[in-house]
C-alpha cells in the first residue's frame, strides 16, 4: 500500500483480518474507502484522510473517526448511527430505518440533502418524507418484506385525503 498512497483513488476491503491502513497515513488521493465486516486494526488513520469523500462501511469504531473528518461527503450505512460530520450531503442506509428516526437525522443534520433508504413498511411515510423536507432528495430501495399488493398510489390518496378533510372543516 505504501508504494501507491500518492496515487489509490478508491480501496474496497471486504472480510479482513488486522488490515494495516497506516501506509496511507495523511493520503491526498483516496476519495473512495469501503470497508466491511473487518477487524479494527488501526482504523484511526482514517482521519488523516485529507480528500476521502465517500465511505462505505459497518464499523461503528470507523464512524466515530469519521466525525471529524471535513472532506467527507458520503456515507454508505449498513447500521444506524447518529452523528455525521458537518461536510456530509448525502446518506444511504442499506438496513430498513424507522421514519422517526430518519426524521431526527434530517432536523440535526440539515446539511444532508440526499438520503437513500429502504421503503418504510408503512409507505404513507414516504409520502410524509417527500412533503416534510422538500429540499432533500429521497431516493427509495425495494422492501422484499412488504405487501406488494397495495399500490403508492393508494397511500398517497388516504395521506392526501385526510389532508383535503382538514382544509375543507
């Protein structure tokens, strides 16, 4: 690794045992860094990560480097966590997320302007998530685990409906 810290754009590390990142201590090339299901070997020199832009991982410990890092700007979920770096705009969580919880997310992180996620089982939330934050581009994974009989269309009228009986009393 030391021999092209000048020059890896992006490392994928998948299943590893004690990987040593140290070579790449204070790299200005890495901008993409996606690590999963490894041991914490010297995860710390993540944060001398100058231009690391999008980060892929399931490591809490990696995460709590990740805060302060000013260059981040995406991250890439595979459990729920809480505090994000200032610089971040975009979020996706490969995990199903609570609304509520996505919610409290947006309204302390107002930087975020894309969030991905998997369709909330009660899909009249996603319709709530369009009309609350307007400014945040939501992009929506398949649910496997949802009814697949009852159209968005269905869920959007009883929102919007209930919406209508509001403004007609």
């Amino acid at each position: 690794m030391r021999k092209c810290k000048d020059t890896l754009t992006s490392l994928q590390l998948n299943d590893c045992e004690e990987i040593d990142l140290s070579p790449l201590k204070n790299s200005k090339a890495l901008t993409h860094l996606a690590i999963e299901n490894c041991s914490q070997a010297n995860m710390e020199v993540i944060s001398t990560f100058q231009n690391l832009q999008e980060l892929v991982t399931d490591n809490q410990y990696l995460l709590q480097r990740a805060i302060t890092m000013k260059s981040l700007k995406s991250l890439i979920l595979h459990e729920i966590y809480s505090q994000f770096p200032p610089s971040l705009q975009c979020i996706n969580f490969k995990l199903a997320i609570d609304t509520a919880w996505i919610k409290r997310i947006l309204d302390n992180h107002p930087q975020i302007k894309e969030v991905t996620l998997i369709i909330p089982s009660n899909r009249h939330h996603v319709a709530l998530l369009l009309k609350e934050y307007k400014n945040v581009k939501f992009n929506f994974t398949k649910n496997f685990s949802m009814d697949q009989t009852t159209t968005f269309e269905y869920d959007f009228q009883l929102l919007f409906s209930q919406e209508q009986q509001e403004l007609d009393q």
